[in-house]
C-alpha cells in the first residue's frame, strides 16, 4: 500500500483538519448505506481513525467498529482520540488490508480514501466482502480531485486542480477514482452498487477552503516537483494559501473542494 502523501505531523494535521470538513459528507454516505445503530463494523485504512470514530457514534454502545491501518503513527493518534471520547466500542489493529487474517463475520466493511493507494482494490474489496453476513454492507468513499475549484473559475484554481490531479497522475495514481467508484466495485463483483457525490462549497472569506487546497499541495510538493508538473517557484508555497484566498476575493468566486463520492451494495 503506496500513500503518497506520507504521515509525518504537518499530514495528520492535514488529515483531521480534512476530516472535519468531510463529516458532514461522510455521514450522509453512512447513514444512506444503512449503518445504524448495533452494527459490527471493519474500517479499512482506518489512518487516524476519523470515519472508525464517526461510525462508533453511529453503531452505539451496542455495536462495535474495528480499524485496520499498517501505519503506526496514526493508529496511536486514533487510539487516544477514541480514548479521548469516552468510545469503548471502538479498536485498532497493525495489519496490511492484504494480508491481515480475515475470519469471524460483520454487519459491514467502510473505507474513505483509501482504495486510491492499493495496488489491487478489487482484490481486498472482495476478500473483506467474505467477512460480511448476507445482507450487510460494503461502503467506500473516494475523492474525485477535478471538480475542484473556482466559481467562477480562475487561472489559479485552475493551477491548483492541475498540480494536484497530475501529480498524481504521473505518480500513478488515479485523481478520478471517486467517478469511477461504481465501476470498481461492480468489477469487484457486486451488484446494484448505489453512488452518491457530495459537493462541498466554501464560502468567500471562509479560511477552510484555501487552508484545505494549500494543505494538499503543500504535502505533494516532493511529487509535484519530481514528477516535472511544476517548480517550487511556480507554486510558491508559503503564500499559496493567502494567494488562493485573496483570488476567491478578487474574483468573487466560490471554491469549490474535491466531491466526496461515495459507492454502496448489499452482499448477497
């Protein structure tokens, strides 16, 4: 499992600021899923266990909801935020998606960006789907990267988009997973899959939106640069942010964040 994006401490503050901004979107996705109230749950990718802890909220004291990540650093980080909470029906496991033992059945099994930096998706999608009882369900959510931008769009949004989405591309990886996200599990072998995109809107003066689109780029600047998409000068890091909200001012334009997709099925 290559993560691009690394996990030092300036990422996993990237990643909670990140997953405060996707709650809302997450939730709706869960909830449309059919998580509820009593479930057994695998998170997969769990990192620093921000969906592990928003569908423990979800399932209860009478469910239960097990992250499995093969990074350390964030499952420290997840394991003292769930202990922070008062959640007791929350766990972590070290493990590799591809090779942790898969045995003993759950309701169902959720992933949010995580399929993006598996070498083979269908293959854990399917090995995890055995674990779920008939009738319950597997529920991933991925990023489509090029609905980011302005609204209006303007020449720097659209250099965002660019450096973000071609980096990586040239790195391998596929910035348009989440519009494919349907497509993926039906190779995966389900059935009936069901998507839903959530936009999310910045407003004018609204700080998270730059803080979100420089915070992106600032983790792939070491991609952006060794894949030829641009120089450290071109994207002039330590005023991206301030540039990018002074361009929304400028331009009275709306940012617009990459659309959280989500993809659901039942198992038969």
């Amino acid at each position: 499992m290559t993560y691009l994006l690394g996990h030092d401490p300036a990422e996993l503050a990237r990643l909670e600021h990140q997953a405060r901004l996707l709650a809302p979107a997450t939730g709706t996705i869960l909830r449309l899923a059919g998580i509820e109230p009593g479930m057994r749950v695998l998170d997969l990718g769990t990192g620093a266990g921000d969906v592990a802890l928003q569908v423990a909220e979800l399932v209860g004291p009478t469910g239960s909801v097990v992250g499995i990540d093969q990074s350390d650093r964030p499952l420290a980080l997840a394991a003292h935020r769930a202990e922070q909470r008062g959640l007791t029906n929350v766990s972590f496991v070290h493990d590799d998606l591809h090779t942790v033992p898969v045995t003993g059945t759950v309701d169902a099994v959720v992933g949010r960006l995580v399929l993006l930096y598996l070498p083979d998706p269908h293959a854990v999608l399917r090995r995890f789907a055995d674990r779920v009882r008939p009738g319950g369900t597997v529920a991933v959510m991925e990023y489509e990267m090029g609905a980011a931008g302005t609204v209006p769009p303007t020449e720097l949004s659209a250099r965002v988009t660019h450096w973000i989405t071609e980096s990586f591309r040239r790195s391998g990886l596929d910035a348009h997973l989440g519009a494919r996200l349907a497509q993926v599990m039906r190779t995966a072998g389900f059935a009936d899959v069901t998507t839903l995109g959530v936009q999310g809107y910045r407003e004018i003066g609204d700080p998270d939106g730059p803080r979100m689109a420089a915070g992106i780029v600032r983790t792939l600047l070491p991609a952006i640069e060794k894949t030829g998409v641009a120089t450290p000068a071109e994207v002039d890091i330590d005023t991206l942010e301030d540039r990018i909200a002074r361009d929304c001012v400028d331009n009275d334009a709306i940012l617009k964040t990459p659309t959280l997709v989500g993809a659901w099925a039942r198992v038969p």
